[in-house]
C-alpha cells in the first residue's frame, strides 16, 4: 500500500486500544516507517527522538538491533517452537537459568513463560492461590489485595487488579475477592500527608485490610514497585520494608509486578532490588525481549513452585523458543555493555539536567525517577500543589513531539523512559525541548 493510504486503510480495518475513537479519527494513527537506534520516522520522512521506548516502554535497546533480530531468525529456523506442555528447547532451558541468576539472592529460580505482562500476572495469581491450597497453608485462599491507580493488565484476572485508565472502567464483572488499598505517591496524596507519612500510612493499612479480609482467606498482595500513575512513583525503601514485613506475619504472598520496570529501566535488572525487597512471586515482560518478540514470565522460589502437584494453567505460546531466543540475545547485550549500572548512572545525570533546567519554573511541581524512567509532574500552583489542567499537560508534550521528541503523557505528569540506548546528547535534547514546550504552552494557562 503507498504509505499516505496506510492511515485510512488502518482506520478501515483496525481497532485501537486506550485511545477515544474521535480521536483517532480526527488525527488518523501516525504510519511508522522504519526505525533505527533511538529514532523512528512517519510515512512521510519526518523523525521522531524515541524517549519513551514505543510508549509501552518495551523497546528497551532501540530499533533496528540486528544481533537480536538474528537471533530470533536462526531459532526460528532451526527450532521455531515445540509446544507448551512437558517438551522444552534449549532457549527456553537457558532463559530460565538467566532469569534465576540476575537476581540470586532473592532464590526465585523456577520460571514459568507467557507471551506479555497481562499473562503474567495471572499466572502470578494462580500461582499464589493454588501455593496456598497446595501447601495446606490456607486451604481457602482466594483473596487478593491490590491497590488504587494500579495496573496489572487488561485480561479479566489481571484487570481486576487494576485500578487506572480505561480498562478499569468497563462494566463487566471483576473477578471475585480483590480489595484495594492506597498506594504511595510522591508529591501529592489524598489526605495532603507527607510524601513519607503516607507511605508508610499505605504500608500500615495493608495489615488492616488483611485483618479485615480474614488473614486465612487472602492468598497475596500484588503491587508495582514503581507505580506508573502520574508518572514514575518512586516510594521509600521503607514502605517495601514494612509490606514484606506484614505479608511474612500473615502468610501472604508478595507479588512485586516488574512487567514495566524491569530489565534496567530503573538501572536495576528488577526495581524492587532499589528497596531491598525479595518478591515471593515477580513478574516480567516488555524489556525481557526488548519488545522484539512477545514474552512475558513469572518468577517464584521452589518452596512455592514444589507446593503446586498440578499447575492448573497453560497458554499455547509458553516458552516459545523464538521468543526465548530474543530474551536471551537482550541479555547477553545489557551484560556485554553494561547498560544496567549505566542506566542508572545516566539517571542521575538527566534527572539534574532536569532540575536545572525546570526546576524553578511555575508550572513544574516536582522532578522524580530512577534510571531511565523519569517524570515531571505539573501543578497550577506551587505552593497549594493544585493539579494543572490536563489540557497543559497533553499540549507540553505534543509541543515536544513537533519538536521531535517523543515522551508520554500520565495524568499530571509527563514521562521520559528512552531505551537503555539512550546518550547523553540525547538527554540534553529532551531537557532543552521540555523547556521549549513548557515556556510555550504553559503561558496560555493561569500559573
Ligand atoms: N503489569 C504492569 C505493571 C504493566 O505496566 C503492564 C502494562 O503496561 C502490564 C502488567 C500488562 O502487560 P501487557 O500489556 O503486556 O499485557
């Protein structure tokens, strides 16, 4: 198809998630052409600075990486996938043993595969609840703890998990027996508590909604170690303390969802690693294979893994070898160019490009993140922290898109998470058009 008709065609015959039909309509999806290291290009020739990693944050080594795309070609054509149930192939052998050994100290060393986040997180659950009846521990277990603006996922398990966006909102039943409970943010809460106050607020109310829920019935508490919801949530490595403390006093399990953080988007190969914090359950997707193939996977120790005589649970694609493949090449690359501990360093570079350069500016309530995954987050008022109009925070970052630099926009903040690829020359740009954007559109707004 010529490229200028691939927008209609796409309007014709696909149907597109999160977004407001209008929209789409109105503006027509943008045609990707081609990609290259951080850069992508439209169909027409015009380039875009990628600082948010294919807005899923999945692209985690860039575009166009012929060693992972080889890879994935050679599996494919000597082994391309041998099923899911008792057969396994060497990618998929060696992949688990990886995951295993990236973090040892937390002894989660069996795996289970999937294709994405959403799967992975409902095989955490029923991982968690069929430990609980397998083990004798608590033959009852069903209930699952959750918290607000989570986001876990958008399949049935997973979303009624989820707290944020518009997969939360539809009108079809939840599954049974999830409760929420607040969650930390940085910066602004509900209650107008201080940012450390309240997390361990949020911490304490965990052991009240367990008491509340019946300890014997709640098999597990799932949570993000960094949340998403306005941008980049970074709590205490006090709050993880305390939950890991109240889950062990009550035998519930700890799901710690790395599905967005992991894979050194925060300059660790998993988040919870900053709070010193050993999940019982983790899981994992995106960044696993850097968005080149479609795999997920959940984590557990072998305590947890032994107490299940029969895992009621399968997906077709489980353990794909070409999918393995591409997760294997993924970290053989962060390894050989130490792009984790580089991540990180290159977050506390860009984060005091960011204060520096917006710090004192009206309109910017606070600078926060780690690694890769920063955000700035917008107030109408600094000292009352009044939430800014939405309306700023969308038109700062299309500002920044026609500047050509892709970042995201999340409730009241905007987020930059670029692939581990990303330079310093690159993080310079992005400072220097968040500037622009902000001194531009945040004029036409009462600050
Ligand atoms: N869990 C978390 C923390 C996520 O951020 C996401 C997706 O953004 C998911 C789960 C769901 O992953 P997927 O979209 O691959 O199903």
């Amino acid at each position: 198809l010529p490229k200028n008709d691939l927008a209609s065609q796409a309007l014709d015959h696909c149907i597109f998630p999160i977004i407001d039909a209008a929209d789409v309509k109105r503006d027509g999806p943008v045609v990707i052409a081609s990609g290259k290291g951080m850069t992508i290009t439209d169909g027409s020739g015009v380039d875009y600075l990628d600082m948010i990693s294919a807005y899923t944050r999945a692209n985690s080594l860039g575009y166009g990486n012929e060693e992972i795309a080889k890879a994935v070609y050679d599996q494919l054509c000597k082994m391309h996938y041998a099923g899911t149930v008792s057969m396994v192939t060497e990618p998929m052998v060696q992949l688990a043993k990886s995951l295993s050994e990236l973090r040892p100290d937390a002894g989660l060393s069996r795996a289970f595969f999937v294709s994405g986040g959403s799967e992975a997180v409902e095989s955490a659950i029923k991982i968690a609840k069929q430990y609980q009846i397998g083990s004798g521990k608590k033959p009852h277990a069903y209930k699952i703890i959750a918290r607000w603006s989570a986001y876990h996922g958008a399949t049935a398990g997973a979303m009624a998990l989820t707290d944020h966006l518009s997969v939360a909102q539809t009108p079809d039943p939840r599954m049974p027996g999830v409760s929420k409970i607040p969650n930390p943010t940085c910066y602004r809460n509900p209650f107008g508590m201080g940012d450390e106050e309240y997390a361990m607020f949020c911490a304490d109310y965990l052991e009240q909604q367990i008491i509340h829920e019946g300890p014997e019935l709640v098999a597990a508490f799932i949570g993000e170690p960094l949340m998403q919801a306005n941008g980049a949530q970074v709590p205490s490595k006090a709050y993880w303390q305390r939950v890991r403390e109240i889950c062990d006093k009550y035998g519930v399990l700890l799901i710690i969802d790395e599905v967005i953080c992991c894979f050194g988007r925060t300059g660790k190969w998993f988040a919870a690693e900053h709070f010193d914090v050993m999940p019982d359950i983790t899981t994992m997707a995106k960044a696993l294979s850097a968005g080149y193939a479609p795999i997920g996977a959940v984590l557990t120790r072998p305590d947890i893994a032994d107490a299940i005589d029969h895992f009621r649970h399968v997906h077709t694609f489980s353990g794909h070898a070409g999918c393995a493949a591409a997760a294997n090449a993924v970290i053989a690359i962060k390894q050989r160019e130490r792009l984790i501990p580089k991540a990180l360093e290159n977050g506390v570079y860009f984060k005091a490009g960011l204060v520096e350069a917006l710090g004192e500016m009206p309109a910017v309530g606070d600078i926060r993140g780690l690694g890769h995954w920063h955000a700035v987050d917008f107030t109408s008022n600094r000292k009352t922290k009044a939430l800014p109009d939405p309306k700023m925070v969308k038109g700062i970052a299309e500002k920044m898109r026609s500047l050509g630099v892709l970042v995201g926009a999340a409730g009241t903040a905007i987020e930059v998470a670029p692939a581990l690829i990303a330079s310093h020359a690159d993080f310079d740009r992005t400072v220097a058009a968040f500037k622009q954007a902000i001194e531009s559109v945040s004029k036409d707004y009462d600050i």
